[in-house]
C-alpha cells in the first residue's frame, strides 16, 4: 500500500495530487452540462481530494437516456452467461486494482484502511462474485393450471434502475445495489453521495475495462435534492434503490409514485445488543463496543443501545468504557488504526450535539464524547451511562461513535426496550440460556437478529428493516426479486 499522496491514473501525465473527476456516461467521462463542479475533503485532513463535476437535472436525463439505449439493446438481449462473465472479469479488475481502491476509500471517506481491507472491499468483490453467478441462474415456473394450456413464469429485469448510495459504505453499499441489478439484465444510473464520489467513479471506469457495454452503468455524482431528486421524478427509471436516512426514504416514495417505480429503501436504525446477566461478559463487551465504534459509529446496524441486565450493568459499562479508551484514533492511511474520523464537519456537530443533549437529560458521559486532534473531524468514542429508555439519545440515531447504555430487569423489560424505537433493523442478544436467546430472536422486531455475535452481514442472507428502517430487503434471492418482474405466459394447447 503506497502512502497518502495518491494518485490512481499514474500513466496521465501532469495529473496533479487534486484529481478532477468527470461524470461517467453513456461509456464516457463527461462534463457536467452546467459545467459546475463541487469538491470532495479527506475527512481526516481537511484538504481537497479532488474537484468533481456536478450532475444535474440534464445530466440524469442524458444518463437515463443511454442507460434505457442500453437496457433495449446490448445488455438485455446478450446471453445471461455472457453477463456473468463480464461480471466476473469486473471482479477480476477490481482485485487487481485493490491498492488504489482501498486507498481511495480510505481517503474520501476516512475510513481506517485496514476495515476497508478488511471489509468493505473483499464484502464488495463477494456481492459482485456472488450475483455474477445468478445471471444465468435467474428462472421461472412451469405451473399447473388446465389441461389444454401450458402456463409459466419468466423473471424479466425491471429495466432502468436508479441506484442512490450514502457516504459510509460507499463501495460496498453502492456495490450491493450494482451487482444484483445488473446480474438481472437491468441498466443503472447511479448517485453516489456527494461526499463520496471518487470510489464508486474508479469501479465505473473499470466496469467498462471489463466490458460492460455502454450506458449500461452511469454514474452521476451531485447533490441529492437536484441530481437525486431528478432521478427519483424520471418518468423512465422504472426503479429506485436507495439506502440512506429516513427522512430522504419518505420523499423517495412520494416522488416515485409519478409513476409508481418500484422502490426498495434501507434506512436507519436504533438497534439494541442486549446483554443478560449469564452471558459471556468478555465475549459480549468486545463485541459491544466494535458493535457501535465500527466505522466510527456510522453503520446503520450500529449497536447504539446496548441493554444490560442491572446485576452486570456497572460491570459492562465498565469493560465498555475501558475498550472505548482503549481504542486507537488516528490516521485512516495508518494500517494501526481502529477508529477513523467521521465523515464530515456537519456529521461532527450534530455528533457533539447529542452528546449535550445526552448530558442535558441527565445521562453519564463516562467517556469521550469530544472533537480530538487539530485538524480533521475525530471524536473520541463515548459511552453514557445512566441512560433511560424515553431519552432522545436513545430513541433518536445519532450516526457516530456515541453509545447509550441502559439497564433492564428481565427479559420482557429487555424485549419492550429493544422494540421501542421507531425502527427495526437490527438486533443483538447475549446469553447462555438456548431458551431465552430464542424467545428474544422470535420476538425482536428486527430484520437481523444477531445471538451471542454482532454486526456480522453476508449477502446470501436477506437485509433490511420495516418501519424507519426501510422497505424490502436486499441481497440473496431478495434482491434478484427486486430487480425482476414476474411474468405469466399462457399457451393455448388446442390451436
Ligand atoms: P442521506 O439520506 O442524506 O443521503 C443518502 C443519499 O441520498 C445520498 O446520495 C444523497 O445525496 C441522496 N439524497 C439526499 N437527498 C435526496 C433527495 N431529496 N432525493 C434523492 N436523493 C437524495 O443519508 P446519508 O446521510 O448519506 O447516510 C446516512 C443515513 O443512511 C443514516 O440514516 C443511516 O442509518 C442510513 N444507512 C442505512 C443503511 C441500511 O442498510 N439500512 C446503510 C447505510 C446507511
């Protein structure tokens, strides 16, 4: 791994250490119309990275025009095999070119690079590798109906999707969307988040190495109310996947019912690791503290509630505040690192902000819970204490390092605890009675229920949430239903 002045297209002579990025469409880098650009910080420096053209409305249109071109052409009519295999060679370049990609990851997002090593990355290449091999693999049923007919199912691609991606998985979440969609012979337009273009632009250009034929993937970095909104109002995206806030899911909806696009939405979460008093300790504190300072606490599974029965609830507060004091904060380019910045000077201050708040209503702050080093935007992981059920920093998600530890009798005061936030999308329990770890993993509300781990995904399993966690599920089979349409044939049998 080279160190931090990085530039990924060596062989373009004079490029400097600021990249300018252009957009990705119809197999070209392409200016924004306006001609506008906007520009991507490394979190943990504050510098400019790069300068990145700014899609608009006219540009989504253009994009959306190629991707459809693509969708009623190449990508649609080639063999689904042929699709797998470019899929596959796309793979096979993103493994060669995983220095500069993790690197890049790291940059924009300030991400410790050993997680993306980690994680991001090799979760990105097994999503692509995975749903590569479902492109030919993607069938229907012969049903029995009468006599005198033949009825079927095909699964046909839904055709244009929009695909709209937050900044704390960029690569991964992004790819999540990329790989499944286009296994299902759909075309793509996708918005990554404005704070974290360059990694999603870099695989785009890749994906064309490979040879995805053109227009099939375009991607169009800008601001979510113009280049998002557009997206989602395109009268010929026939889909929207999105992963991001709630609050940005709702308006989704509302403006993919212009002509009812098929939506499907993972959003945030709240979600309780909850600890009984015959679990093990160790084992359940580890796991609680990576469970919420992972990626700095900006993973929408983060555990941010942990639930403690009260007769080891100093005990693991205890442990929870000494691995969180414990844990390295520095450079996202040091191999050393465990907890990076977050992502921007706004996501810090609504961060600190709710560590007042946290004080205001009479929580513990055990410790961290403030803006460290000079330059960048580290917070150091916080712990409270004392912290009850009602109050906003545990009901509300704070998307950072910050975890709010509340104590609980027995199992149904757990239960009601860990169901009684607005949203569902993942939950974690500890314990050493097989019994009790089953009535708490049929009864969670949660699309993930983790026993005796946490945090752990995999793409053949399902993942999502209802309520403010989302809409439908992604990976495995969801997602190639996602992507497709069924259909019914029915053959006459006596003509
Ligand atoms: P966000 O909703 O602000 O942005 C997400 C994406 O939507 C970005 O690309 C943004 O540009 C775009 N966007 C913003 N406004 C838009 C609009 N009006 N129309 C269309 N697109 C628009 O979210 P964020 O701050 O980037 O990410 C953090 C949120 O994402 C958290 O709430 C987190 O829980 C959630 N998240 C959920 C999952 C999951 O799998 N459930 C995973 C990661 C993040």
């Amino acid at each position: 791994m080279t160190s931090i002045a990085y530039d990924y297209r060596q062989d373009a002579p004079g490029r400097s250490a600021i990249r300018d990025e252009l957009l990705l469409i119809d197999g070209a880098r392409v200016p924004a119309i306006s001609g506008r650009t906007f520009k991507s910080l490394n979190p943990a420096t504050e510098e400019v990275i790069a300068t990145i053209a700014e899609g608009g409305a006219a540009d989504v249109d253009r994009a959306v025009a190629a991707a459809r071109r693509a969708f009623e052409g190449p990508w649609r009519t080639m063999r689904a095999a042929e699709r797998g295999y470019i899929l596959l060679k796309w793979a096979g370049l993103l493994k060669q070119h995983a220095d500069e990609i993790v690197e890049l990851e790291s940059l924009d997002a300030g991400k410790p690079i050993a997680a993306v090593l980690r994680q991001d990355f090799p979760a990105a290449i097994d999503t692509l590798t995975y749903y590569a091999g479902w492109a030919d693999k993607i069938g229907g049923d012969v049903v029995s109906t009468r006599d005198d007919a033949l009825t079927y199912t095909v699964r046909e691609p839904v055709g244009v999707v929009a695909a709209i991606v937050p900044w704390n998985f960029p690569l991964m979440i992004g790819m999540w969307k990329l790989a499944p969609a286009l296994a299902c012979g759909c075309t793509i337009v996708m918005k990554p988040a404005e704070l974290t273009p360059l990694s999603a632009l870099r695989i785009g250009e890749l994906a064309l190495e490979a040879g995805l034929p053109r227009g099939v993937l375009n991607i169009v970095p800008g601001p979510g109310r113009i280049a998002g909104e557009a997206l989602v109002n395109h009268p010929d995206v026939d889909k929207v996947t999105f992963t991001g806030s709630p609050g940005v899911g709702r308006g989704i909806m509302r403006g993919a019912a212009g002509n009812f696009k098929r939506v499907s939405l993972e959003l945030g979460g709240k979600s309780a690791n909850v600890i009984f008093d015959d679990a093990n300790l160790d084992a359940a504190a580890k796991a609680a503290a990576a469970g919420i300072f992972f990626n700095a606490g900006q993973v929408c599974s983060a555990g941010s509630r942990v639930l403690v029965q009260e007769s080891v609830y100093d005990e693991v507060v205890e442990r929870l505040a000494a691995r969180a004091s414990a844990l390295r904060i520095g450079d996202p380019q040091d191999r050393a690192t465990a907890l990076g910045p977050v992502i921007s000077e706004k996501q810090m201050k609504t961060i600190l902000d709710y560590v007042d708040i946290g004080k205001r209503e009479g929580a513990l702050l055990v410790t961290g819970g403030e803006h460290v080093g000079g330059r960048g935007y580290f917070i150091s992981p916080a712990v409270f204490a004392n912290v009850k059920h009602e109050m906003r920093i545990s009901q509300e998600e704070i998307f950072g390092p910050v975890v709010s530890v509340i104590k609980f009798k027995d199992e149904a005061d757990a239960l009601r605890i860990a169901n009684g936030t607005a949203y569902s999308l993942a939950a974690g329990v500890w314990s050493s009675d097989i019994g009790r770890v089953q009535r708490f993993a049929k009864r969670a509300r949660a699309g993930t229920v983790w026993i005796n781990t946490y945090g752990y995904t995999d793409v053949r399993l399902p993942w999502g949430g209802e309520r403010d966690s989302g809409l439908g599920r992604e990976h495995g089979t969801a997602a190639i239903d996602n992507f497709t349409e069924p259909k019914a044939v029915w053959m006459n049998l006596n003509v």
